[in-house]
C-alpha cells in the first residue's frame, strides 16, 4: 500500500474521567496515551469494550492493539491499577455483529480480498470491491476487514482520509520538539536508547515490508546509508511494523543498511506516525531537527542536508 493501513490518533495528554462511557464504572481515570505506551500491556482485564459498549475479550483486543489496527484508551482506578480498556473505532452498525475486525498483521498474512460482498465506506455507503481496491492501493484510504468465525473474508470498511485523498495537511509537523524517549533492540540483537544517543545525530525511518513506496526508497537510503559507512555520529533505524521472523526472510532477499528494529508499532504510535514511509531527524541535542511523510528522491536529498558533513 501507499500509505500505511490504518490511522493513529494521538490522545490528549491529559487525565479524562471515564464518564463520557457509560458503560465503564464511575471514578476510573483515562492515562494519557505516552503512559499507556511506557506501560507493559494488560495481561488480565475483565472490562474490555468497543467504543459502543460492546464487549470483547482482552486477547483479541490486544491482537488489535499490537498490530496496529486499532488505538486503546486504558482506564485506571483510584490506586493507578489498570481496570478497563477501551478500543477506539471497529465497531459499525452495518456490519453484522457476529464478524469479528481482523488484526492488520493477518490482513498482511492473507492479502486484500479478491471477493467479498459487503463493502462500505465508514458512513455505511457501498461502494464497489473494485473502488475499495483502488482507494487502498492510491494511498487514499485504509481498510479494515471483517471475518466470520471460519476466517473468511466477509465484509471490508474503507476509512478514507480526506475527501481529496490527501491526508498530509492535516498530520502536525513536530519539528523544533524534543523527542520522545525510547529504547528498541534490532533483528540482530543490538540496543538502542535515545538517552545514550546523546550527541549523535539520529534517523528514523519507519515502514514496512507491504508498503510498495518503502520497500522502494530502500536503494536510496541504503546509498545514504552508506555515504556515512564508519561514522558514528550519526545511527540510522528503520523501525518496521513487522515480526523479527518476517523482517529476517525480507531482508535475506531486499537487503535494508539501516539498524532494523521489527515490531515497531507503539514507537510509531507514540511518534505520531500515520502515514509510511515517515521519516525523522533527531540532532545531537535530542530535538527533532527534520519531519517528512513520504518517500523518494526528493526526501532522500532533504535529509541529506540534515546530516552532519561527513
């Protein structure tokens, strides 16, 4: 795809009572979403819903939650324990409810769907599988699928993301902020944590492997890749949405220069990320010196100019 395959909104930073759901006991708090990301998933939790009130069962909320799919809203009691979640979007009308939202990273198993009747925009309008296909493919909009309990493919919204298909305008520019902190360790073992990268120059490139304009830009920051070969002031990390496994058969095939870290989607989803490829520079300082969403030739050479002279 284009773009990437699903939307990733930020969350106020700020603590919400839980009263704008009914459904949740009163006196719970929302965290502010960088603290749901610092903090481990729930590996027990009884009160799981979808933004109407459905309920759904935890391990299935965080197969959406892990693979990107779909954005959680965690909710503490009064001791700061975690005591409900709620997932954001999912849930339409217009879709049976007996269908359950498949996870992003088994669409990417099984692929688009070549036949599947019910297809919707997200204001339950149809609209053609053909449409809906090539809505994805231009980068214009997301798509999230529907299976019955046997797995198969039954019904597929396409969430589009402006009504001129082009969804850069609105995604805020955080060039001039500090960065966010973070550690991540790569395919081969290495760690990375931006506290100690203090004085290096730092760039994020975050993809993965089904999205045809980052696997196609790959040549070209390789080439920069390499026109820093032996320079240690400056660490490039391509942070994928893929596992390990996946990311390893990738690369054995399309070789990638960058320090590859998979399973990058709480990173992506605490950087704000919405579109693939994006891009990052972070300066010796530790404040995002350069933002870009896309890729190619013209990114690649705006870049370059951020890096220090080699």
């Amino acid at each position: 795809m284009k773009r990437m395959y699903f939307l990733i909104a930020i969350c106020c930073c700020q603590f919400l009572m839980a009263q704008e759901y009914p459904f949740l006991p009163k006196g719970l708090k929302e965290l502010p979403f960088e603290e749901v990301m610092s903090r481990p998933l729930p590996k027990k939790l009884g009160l799981v819903f979808f933004e109407d009130g459905t309920k759904t069962d935890l391990s299935h909320a965080l197969s959406l939650i892990t693979s990107g799919t779909l954005v959680p809203k965690v909710f503490v009691n009064a001791e700061g324990a975690n005591a409900a979640l709620v997932l954001e979007g999912g849930r339409y009308s217009f879709v049976p409810d007996d269908l359950k939202l498949l996870p992003l990273d088994q669409v990417q198993k099984k692929g688009i769907p070549t036949k599947v009747s019910d297809v919707f925009y997200e204001n339950g309008t149809r609209l053609s599988l053909q449409k809906a296909i090539d809505l994805v493919q231009t980068g214009k909009a997301m798509p999230l699928l529907f299976v019955n309990a046997k797995g198969d493919y039954k019904a597929m919204v396409v969430v589009t993301y402006k009504d001129d298909g082009n969804p850069y305008d609105d995604i805020p520019n955080p060039t001039g902020e500090q960065a966010k902190a973070f550690t991540v360790e790569t395919v081969t073992g290495k760690r990375y944590t931006l506290s100690e990268l203090k004085g290096k120059t730092v760039v994020l490139n975050f993809w993965f492997i089904e999205c045809p304009p980052c696997v196609k830009e790959i040549p070209l920051l390789n080439a920069l890749r390499a026109e820093y070969k032996g320079n240690d002031k400056v660490v490039f990390l391509g942070i994928a949405m893929n596992s390990k496994r996946q990311l390893t058969s990738f690369l054995r095939e399309t070789p990638f220069n960058y320090e590859i870290v998979p399973r990058g989607t709480q990173l992506s989803a605490l950087y704000g990320v919405q579109v693939f490829p994006t891009h990052f520079v972070i300066d010796p300082t530790g404040k995002i010196s350069y933002f870009a969403v896309g890729g190619g030739k013209d990114v690649t050479a705006e870049l370059r100019k951020q890096l220090p002279k080699k």
